[in-house]
C-alpha cells in the first residue's frame, strides 16, 4: 500500500474517534490534547469540548476537573477563549471541560441551560442538563484521569445559574463551585447532601442580572444575589457572616465561615466591570466591559484548591 494511502487511512481512523455515544467510547488510542465531542443523552446528541493539561500523558496521578458553563448565547469555545481558561488549565495542570446547553430552535440557535427558573428554551422545554452533567462526569471519570474528589463547576450569567443547581442536586459530584454574574433560579429547594462550598463574583454595575435583584436581560426578574448566598449559608449551618472583609474603592468582600464540613462561602462585589468575567475579555464588542480589579481565574483556582470531596 503506498505511504499517501496509508497516511489517510489513519487520519480517517483519527476523525472517526471524534464523537461518542452514551458515554461507552474508550480512552483515545493516541495523545489527544484537546477535541470536541458528543455524548448521547436522553435521545440528544450533547456536546463538550474536552482540554487536558500538557503533560497529561506523563505525569503520574489524577488530575483536578473545573467544568466551565457558558452564559446564554455563549457556547464552549467562547468560554474558553474569552476567559482564557484553558491557558490556565496548562499553566496549572488541571483538565478542563466545557460543555454546551441545547440549542433553542430559533433562527440564532442560542444555546441556554436549564438552571431552573432561567432560561428560555431549555428551561421552558425541560431540558435534563443536570443528567447531561451527572453522566458527563462519570464519563471522564472512567476515561481519564480525573481525581473524582476534586471536580468543580464554573459558571458565568446562565451557566453560574447552572452551577448553583449543580450544587443543589450533584453535591456527591461536585467539590466547589464559582458564580460569575449569575445567581440562583432553583425551583426545588436547595437541600445538597452536603455543603457545597461557593464563591461569588459580581458587579454594581451589571444591568442584565442585577446583583441587589429585579428586572434584568429580556424583561425576567431575578433575585438577589445575597438571596442564594443566605440560603446556602443557613443549610450550611455557617455561625460567622455576613461578615465583610473589604469595602474599598475596588470592591467589596463579604463571606460566611464557620459553616458545616469547614465550607466557606465568598462574594466579591466589583465597583468596575459589568456584565462580564473578571480579568477576561469582551467576548463581542457590544459587550460589558470585565472587572479590573480582581482576576476571576486565579480567585476560582485558588478557592477550588481548598476544597475535595470526603
């Protein structure tokens, strides 16, 4: 067989490992570093974009999991991009995984999550993004490398959403979570099997979801932030907090200790920024410009490092 021929063959063979279903691929037979994928949930083809670290295939032991949710309209790319998150997970050695929300059926295709009140289509058609989650994780799990006691949710806007839900219904899963301009939507009471620790991040200045709560992006109510952060800090049992660490020019730091299991819970109200990462960058123009003041991705990874799983 002459060389050309051979070369595309295993290329094909290549592209072909590219998608999976019901989560039953087996772990890729080469060094694949970063690939986006499928995974078949409730008759759904659901999708992610998968990053392991550079030295993945080296080094001995597991690796930490953060899950990125993007904001409605946003997707896995963007996530990645806009925030630089996958740099970070290089630099730090962790995977990263972003998956994607539904698409509506809508002429744009918005891709939202089912964070419980919130949003649009998949809210509104009862989408099980926190089986698509559950079964993406165990997935991982049995596929790569990842420390199961030290898997973590980041979301922004919608997708901060989603990861309050996450704590509220995958807390046996789920060892920390961050919140960027998002709050809490859930529908069912938030009763985690155990305390799921929180860091908040917000700005004064967000008009689409406003942090002191009311009518936001599209004419939808949201509540308060401090709201769901109270919440959490009373089925946490915390005994220290609201207790307010900094109040300066840059921003305000408020947390709850002394909380069941040792969790901690903290937000950071930015006085700059807006609608938008901290420390990232506008994904379009029209967007929120991002707080300068804090770096949202090295507050996440040095939160999530406090905490595992039992």
């Amino acid at each position: 067989m002459k060389p050309i021929l051979i070369y595309l063959l295993f290329l094909l063979s290549s592209l072909s490992s590219f998608q999976c279903t019901n989560g039953e691929e087996p772990a890729p037979s080469f060094q694949e570093y970063r690939f986006y994928k499928t995974i078949r949930i409730d008759g759904r083809d659901r999708t992610y974009l998968l990053n392991l670290p550079p030295d993945y295939y080296t080094a001995s032991g597991d690796f930490a999991l953060i899950i990125g949710l993007h904001g409605t309209g946003g997707n896995a790319y963007q996530f990645e991009e806009s925030y630089a998150f996958s740099k970070m997970a290089n630099e730090m050695h962790f995977i990263a995984v972003y998956p994607e929300g539904v698409r509506s059926t809508g002429r744009l295709g918005v891709r939202t999550w089912n964070a419980g009140g919130c949003c649009e289509y998949a809210s509104d058609n009862n989408i099980d993004d926190v089986k698509f989650v559950r079964e993406l994780i165990r997935f991982l799990e049995a596929n790569y490398n990842v420390n199961p006691k030290q898997v973590y949710a980041a979301g922004m806007s919608n997708g901060g959403m989603m990861a309050y839900r996450l704590a509220a219904e995958l807390s046996d899963q789920i060892a920390a979570i961050a919140v960027v301009s998002g709050t809490m939507v859930t529908t069912q009471p938030f009763n985690p099997s155990h305390p799921v620790p929180v860091l908040h991040m917000h700005s004064v200045n967000d008009e689409i979801i406003p942090y002191m709560g009311g009518t936001g992006i599209g004419g939808h109510y949201f509540p308060p932030v401090d709201s769901g952060l109270n919440v959490c800090a009373s089925v946490y049992e915390c005994t220290t907090g609201p207790q307010v660490l900094v109040d300066d020019d840059n921003y305000k730091l408020t947390t709850w200790s002394n909380c069941e299991d040792d969790v901690t819970i903290e937000y950071y109200l930015t006085k700059d920024g807006g609608h938008a990462w901290p420390g990232g960058k506008k994904p379009r123009a029209q967007a929120d410009e991002p707080s300068q003041v804090i770096d949202a991705n090295d507050l996440i990874w040095d939160f999530f490092q406090n905490y595992k799983l039992p």
